[in-house]
C-alpha cells in the first residue's frame, strides 16, 4: 500500500452539513476501497488565489491515507462527478514527504495541547480586572 494526500477545494455556497456530509462521501470511497485514512484536517474556508467558477472562496480539505494505486482512479473520478468540488489534488508521498506529513501532525498535535493551557490562565486575569 502507498501513502497518499488528497486536497479538494468545495464550493463556498455550502451549509456546514453539506460540507460535512461532502468530505464523509470522499472518505467512504478511500474506506471502502480498503484504503486507510491516516489523517484528516479541515482547513476551512479560505482565499482563492484566483477564481474558480466565479467563486472567489472555498471550504479546504486535506485527506491523508494508504491505499492501493487503483483507489486513485476512483476517487478522482468521485471528485468530477461531484459539482460540490471546484478543484483537487492527488498526490503519492515519497519518503521525504511521508516524514514531513509526519511531523506537521505532530507539531498540529503538540499546538492543540499548549492552546487550551494558555487559555486557560487568562480567564482569571480577566475575572480579577472585572472585580477590581
């Protein structure tokens, strides 16, 4: 099995249900194909850098898995049928970019541990200035 990266593009237009609902169908195709998901991060909606049918946003997806080459085939061919996605990529991870997907989680996992710590002791700096 290989190692593969997914970014897909949705189109702005979208409720927070359809948009879920349209990156649950994408990881059915890998699951059902007997691929794995390794990781999966929700961007958001961001900039385009150009627009892509009129549309100057999108919500961004990343899907990170194994599977075998011919899942690939599908997955794209599930992307063109859906008139939800304005763009994807597909991509084989070599070594090298096995590593770095690898530490990007890492460093993702480590920052989402620190942020509710630093949250938290600012919450009674604030009650201490609203008794004052």
């Amino acid at each position: 099995m290989n190692k593969y990266e997914t970014v897909f593009i949705l189109t702005p237009v979208l409720s927070d249900t359809q948009m879920k609902e349209a990156v649950e169908k994408f990881k059915s195709v890998i699951l059902d194909n007997e691929g794995t998901i390794v990781n999966e991060e929700n961007w958001g909606l961001r900039k385009l850098a150009y627009p892509i049918q009129k549309k100057t946003s999108g919500f961004y997806n990343l899907i990170e898995f194994e599977a075998e080459p011919t899942l690939i085939a599908k997955l794209e061919t599930a992307y063109r049928r859906d008139e939800k996605v304005l763009r994807f990529l597909t991509f084989a991870l070599d070594k090298y970019a096995a590593e770095y997907a690898l530490k990007r989680r890492q460093k993702r996992a480590a920052a989402a541990e620190q942020q509710p710590a630093a949250q938290e002791p600012a919450a009674p700096a604030a009650e201490e200035a609203t008794n004052e």
